[in-house]
C-alpha cells in the first residue's frame, strides 16, 4: 500500500502520510497497553496462583505431582522411601481406572450392554474362585461399605414395612446385630452411626475364656445372648463373623454359627484375610464353612498386590428389588464399571497366578512359624500350627521349674498392680521389639499388634503385605537373624533392671524413676540438693545439670544409649538408658553417673560462690583503698597538698612512700596486699588451688575394653594365651604392690615389662603405696629369683 501511494501523490504528500499511518499505529499501541492495563486491573485477584492465566504445560502439572509424592525434604535427608510393588498386574489395575473414565463417554445404550458384561464375568470369576455359588457381588472402595449396605438389606427383609414407616417399625421391635469382641476396632459403632441406630443395637459377644482359641466367638455365650433378647421383645437381625480376626487371624467356629443363625433366622456375615485360601487347593474344615454363609466380604487389593481396586462383598438373595432398595445394585451404568480394573487384573493373573500368590503367601508365615518354634524366649499364638496365614508372637522369659514353683508361691501373695507392671514391662519391651524389627526388614511387613489377653505382640501377615511388598523368603530368614540379635539384648536388659534399680536406690544422690513405658535398662535423675532455694530456681539448675549430665555420659566411648526419654509422655531432667548387654557392669555405670553429677554440681556452686565472692571483694577493695589514701595524705602532711608551695616542698625535701594497691585472689577468695609484688618485682602464685573434683573410677582394663564393661576371661575378643597371660600378669602385680615399700627400689624383672604393664602397675601402686610392708626384703628377693628361673 505504501508503494502505490508513492506512485500515486507526491513524495511530500507520501511522506506525510507515512509519517501520519506510524503516529496512529503509535497511538494504537499505546491505546491497546492502556486496555490491557485495565483488565488486568480489574482481573480477579482471588484466582489461586496455579489456575492464573491460561493454563500449565503437561510437563509442569507432572513434575508437581511427582514433588507431592516423593516430598521436597526427602532429597535434603537422601532417605529412600518404600514405594508400593507395582507389578505387570498393578499397571493393569491403574489401566482399568483410566479406561473406565474413557468408556464412560460413550453412548448409553453401548455403554450398558459393557458394563453389564463386564460386571457378570467378575460377579462369576470370584464367586467360582472362592466357591461362593450362586452369589452376586457388589463392589466398594471402604471395606465396611459392604457391610453396611447388607444391614440395610437385612432390615427391608425382615421389616416389611420399614419402607413405608420407617423407623417406627424399628421402634416397635428393636433389631439386634452382633459381633465380636474380636473385630476391628469402631466396627460397631461406625455401623450404627451410618444406619441412624442406637448403640444399644450393637451387642459385643466375649470370647472364649477356658475351652478354645481365645480369639474365637464363645458360641454357648451367644446362644443365651439371643435367648435373652428374643425373650425381651428384642429382634436378632444380624451376625458378624471373622474368619480371620483383625489381632491374631483366628477363624470363628462357622459352621456351629450358621446352625445358630438358622436357628434364630438370623443373617450370618463372615470376613477377615483368611477367605483368601479358599481359591486354594486345600482348604481347612473351619474356613470351607464360609462358603455357607449368607454374605463375604474380600479385599483382593492387598492379597493380589493390586493397586486401587475395590473390595467386593459377596451375597445371595433372592429379591432384586430389595437389593435395589438396600443400595446393593445400581440402575447406573457408570457405578458399573468399579468393577473394570479387577476384570482386567484378574484375566492378567489367571488361575494360576491368583493361586500362587496366595499359596506364596501361606509358605512366607508356615517358614517363620517353624524358625520361630526353635527359638528361646519367644511365644507363638497360631490357630493351627500346620496351617496359619497369620504368625503373631511376642518375647516372654521362661522361668526354669524351681523359678517357676517360686514364682507362683510370689504371685499367689503378690498384690495386682505388681502383676500389672510385669505384663506391662514386656508390652513396653514387645512394643521395641516389633518397631526394630519391622525398621529392620522393612519388606517383611511386621507390625505390632495389641491382643486382649497375650498383650503386645508382633504379627506377620503375609496376605495382606506380602503381595504389595514383594516379601520373599530371605525376608523372613533376614527376620529371623535379626530376632536372633534382638532376643539377648533383650534377655539381658530385662535381668538387669532390677539391679540397676537396687544400686540406684542405694547411691547418694540418685533418684530412681519408674517409668514401665521405657524399653530399656531404667531411668535415672540426679537429685539436687538446694540451699533453700524455691521451686522456679531449683527446677532450672536441676534441668541444667541433668541436661550436662546427658552430655557428659554422651561423650563417653560406651556402647550404651543416653537420652532424654520419648517425646511425648516421658519424666523431664532425667536420663534415660537404653537397651543393654550381659556384660554391663550395672555399678560402675551407677557409680560414673554419680560421680558425673557431683562434679557438674560442684562447678556449678563454684562458679555461684566466685560470683558472690568477687562481688564482695570488690567492695571491700575500694574499701581499703580509700583508707590508703585517706592515711596518705596524713603521712604527706597539708603542705604537700597545696599545689605550688607542695611542688617546692617535695623539690627540696621529696616524699618516698611504696606504691600500695589490693589484687584478689580467686583461689583462696581474698584480698591481698600488692607490696610484695612491688618488692620483688614479680606477682606471687598464691596458694595452691584445689584440685578438681573427678570420679575415682580408674579401673584396670584389658586393651580394646570400653567402659561399664566386666571384663570377662573367656572373651571372645582375645584368645586363649594372650587373655591367660595378660591376667596372670595383672594377679602378679597385685601381689607385689604390697610388698614395695616407698623409695624401694624394683627388681630387674620389672624392668622388662611393657608399657602397658608399666601403667597398670604404677595405677594399682598409686592405690596401695600407703600399705605396709608384710614381707621381708628377702622374701622379695626369693620371690624374683624364683620367677627369673620360671
């Protein structure tokens, strides 16, 4: 356009348009930055930073989500974080999850003939797996979701007219749903809750006490529990039973149970990891009479190791309406395909692969069961030895058959709370040993456990951990070593308390504390002693030297743990002692820690009575001072004092006095004249200062021995000749350090010892110099003529 109007106009008149056409597209731009100003003046500034503006590259939103999975700290500490074992069956999981979104975008009519097939081969494959026939199924992301929804449909069946009235038919006839103690924890209050029933619906059934498992449901107790309510105008609705409990992995008497409910025309619910061996070849008697129940609850998520998969509830009825009613089957075609990702995993895996892994499984608990029988000091609760899916078992010391009679002599007298110590010392020690164990061998999947009767325990379920941790059999035999690394730590701790406890009590100064939630050898206080002191001051220099206390025992090259105690829940200004050895020498330790605290003690008053005394020898110094000038102006006379007439008088006649001053001494806490120091031209040292207190531990020890260790013959850090040999020597020495008087002088034979010798024996010489002499010089010499022909 610009080469046109040259050729058109006149150069100045095609110039001034050109000049024209750049102003206005000047004035454009600056128009449009004013415009773009506006917007954003006026934009929305509640607009969370991330969505602002038009959007994030892939790439961006990607790495962020990887930042949120593996944490921005975990690169500062550069500690590996154990991600779930995602195998070829766990990708088809996660693909299942992506293709139900896709597949829920297609037309309806397509869509519903999908998932209609989808949902009857899953319904099929697991009920022939688990030979649950002629079952329907119904999938849920909350374990307890299946459940509840069966209560739901138990209440339509028996009430018929519950749909209509409502809770007035449950007013007029309250319904009864049971389970047992053994079941996890809010089981029964998490029902109510969701079903808008009081609590007084929910009936706990105890255990066995005297005949059976200990886990299992007492069956006489509930028949009389139902009797009693049905007598009461009450409605038995419902049975929960385990076949597997959460705890021990105890499995109900089912078969006896569903005779009940039949009885009581009540509906019997069964769950727990141990319906995963019925897709096995063999299955025991008491687990096979689940698949007479009315409905199951499996969870194949952490048996197969399959990431994000829905739990299935297993049921049979008759009325699909009431299903429909109870929320167990949906008209919604999109609810359908929960059960897509299991419908792909499951045709991964095959029968055969289903069945190894759970069979892998079964072996992982069979092999640690059979290693943990031949340890000593560790207790087994299984439900059958032959087969258990679930191992849980716990230190316990043994008492021999003469400790035994007298134990339970002591504790037919003993009162409860000292029973109730024991039992919670070994909770407290179980409790360390399962957090060791499972930090140790992470991939094992260990856990603590907390049992109604056996206390604390350690379980290893395989069922529901082996699958996701990819667990194998060095795993369980790494385990093993290291409970066998644990159990005399454990042994020895345990032995050692009470002793501790003993030389604790009788040290001057220590302050036992009894704190049963600690595993390890006790714990100790320094207990100050305050000069009336009140209780904000005393509680603050007993924090500080319990505080100096801690670090000076750090600093020791022992093999012991020194601590402030737990977090949470622990004694403050006291040191806590871990776990510890059979060679711990429980009185020098008691004795260093003592002698420790007396020394910081001691620092601390000195550096508070230096304070006082400088103080005070500061004034009394001034004091002093101004006296000496005070007497030197009467010694000089008033003459000297006027300012011409004193400068002649002292040209004439000078006045010589010694220059007199004070200088403090810290050590003795007084002032002292500086005349002598003038006189001889140097400053005197003062009296000696006292020496440093310190414990008079020194020990003899042999070489590589750490501290608050007995030092034992039979070492396996020496061998045989050197040990005999070193405490032969050690024993001749001792003898001799009695028979050489002061200024006596030593034996050619003394002279060949080595430098180490040499120290040993000028430390006991330095202990025994002051004992007199029982032997003859003559003996002496007997004695080293009789040793120089050895």
């Amino acid at each position: 356009m610009d080469a046109s109007l040259e050729k058109m106009v006149d150069p100045t008149l095609a110039e001034m348009g050109k000049n024209l056409n750049e102003a206005m597209k000047m004035l454009e731009d600056n128009q449009r930055k004013v415009e773009e100003e506006d917007e954003k003046k006026y934009a929305r500034k509640d607009i969370p930073g991330p969505l602002q503006g038009s959007g994030q590259d892939m790439v961006s939103i990607l790495q962020l989500v990887q930042n949120l999975m593996h944490g921005e700290e975990e690169e500062e500490t550069s500690q590996a974080y154990r991600l779930q074992n995602v195998g070829e069956q766990g990708h088809m999981a996660l693909l299942g999850h992506s293709l139900a979104a896709y597949i829920s975008v297609l037309d309806r009519e397509r869509l519903r003939k999908l998932t209609t097939r989808i949902l009857s081969d899953t319904t099929l494959w697991l009920c022939r797996l688990f030979r649950y026939e002629n079952g329907s199924a119904y999938y849920h992301e909350d374990d307890r979701e299946g459940l509840l929804k069966i209560c739901r449909l138990v209440i339509h069946t028996r009430y018929e007219d519950y749909t209509i009235e409502g809770f007035n038919v449950l007013y007029a006839k309250q319904p009864v749903i049971y389970i047992s103690s053994a079941a996890r924890t809010g089981l029964g209050q998490a029902l109510c809750n969701q079903l808008g029933l009081p609590l007084s619906c929910m009936c706990r059934v105890p255990c066995n006490t005297m005949f059976g498992s200990q886990h299992q449901m007492d069956v006489a107790l509930l028949d009389r529990v139902i009797k009693d309510d049905v007598e009461s105008g009450k409605l038995p609705l419902l049975l929960v039973a385990n076949a597997g409990t959460p705890g021990a992995g105890h499995t109900d008497k089912l078969g006896r149970l569903k005779e009940l409910c039949e009885q009581y025309n009540m509906w019997l619910h069964v769950e727990g990891v141990n319906l995963a061996t019925l897709a096995l070849g063999y299955v025991s008697s008491s687990v096979l009479a689940a698949t007479k129940c009315d409905s199951m609850t499996l969870t194949l998520g952490s048996w197969l190791g399959l990431p994000a998969v829905p739990a299935v509830t297993l049921y049979r009825h008759e009325d699909p309406s009431l299903s429909l009613a109870a929320g167990l089957t949906s008209s919604q075609p999109v609810e359908k395909l929960r059960a897509l990702p299991l419908w792909l995993s499951l045709q991964y895996l095959g029968h055969d692969g289903i069945v190894e892994r759970i069979k892998h499984a079964s072996q992982l608990s069979q092999r640690l069961l059979e290693n943990l029988k031949n340890l000593d000091f560790i207790k087994t609760s299984v439900e059958d030895e032959l087969s258990s899916p679930v191992v849980v078992f716990k230190f316990f010391q043994e008492y021999s058959n003469k400790d035994q009679t007298s134990h339970a002599a002591q504790a037919s007298t003993i009162q409860h709370p000292i029973i109730s110590n024991e039992r919670h010392i070994y909770d407290t020690f179980n409790q360390w040993l399962g957090e060791q164990l499972a930090q140790l061998v992470p991939a094992s999947g260990v856990d603590v456990v907390e049992l109604e009767d056996e206390g604390t325990c350690v379980r290893f379920s395989p069922l529901m951990t082996s699958a996701v941790l990819g667990t194998e059999v060095q795993d369980v035999d790494q385990l093993v070593d290291c409970l066998k690394m644990k159990i005399p730590v454990l042994t020895s701790t345990l032995q050692l308390r009470e002793e501790f406890e003993q030389e604790v009590r009788r040290t001057v100064g220590l302050l036992y504390i009894e704190d049963l939630s600690w595993p390890g050898l006790g714990v100790v206080r320094y207990n100050y002693h305050s000069d009336g002191k009140n209780d904000d001051k005393q509680e603050k220099e007993l924090e500080k030297i319990n505080t100096e206390l801690l670090k000076k025992l750090n600093e020791l090259e022992s093999d012991l743990t020194f601590s402030l105690g737990p977090e949470f829940g622990g004694q403050k200004n006291c040191v806590y002692i871990g776990m510890v050895t059979e060679d711990l020498d429980v009185s020098e330790l008691v004795e260093t820690i003592a002698a420790t605290g007396r020394e910081i003690e001691e620092n601390s008053r000195l550096l508070e009575n230096m304070t006082e005394v400088v103080r005070k020898g500061i004034q009394e110094a001034q004091l002093q001072l101004q006296k000496a000038n005070e007497e030197r102006l009467l010694e000089e006379g008033l003459l000297r004092q006027i300012p011409v007439v004193g400068s002649v008088l002292n040209w004439f006649s000078p006045f010589q006095a010694s220059p007199k001053g004070r200088t403090f001494n810290l050590t003795a806490g007084s002032l002292e004249s500086t005349e002598s120091t003038y006189v001889s031209k140097a400053q005197g040292t003062g009296t000696t200062p006292p020496p440093t207190p310190t414990s008079s531990l020194a020990k003899q020890r042999l070489p590589g021995q750490k501290i608050f260790k007995r030092s034992l013959r039979s070492s396996d850090a020496f061998s045989e000749t050197s040990s005999v040999s070193h405490c032969d020597d050690l024993e001749k020495m001792d003898q001799r350090a009695p028979t050489l008087a002061p200024g006596q002088e030593q034996g050619p034979l003394e002279t060949e010892k080595t430098e180490e010798q040499k120290e040993v024996a000028q430390a006991t010489k330095s202990d025994t110099e002051d004992i007199p002499s029982d032997k003859s010089p003559r003996d002496c010499m007997k004695v080293e003529e009789q040793e120089s022909q050895r």
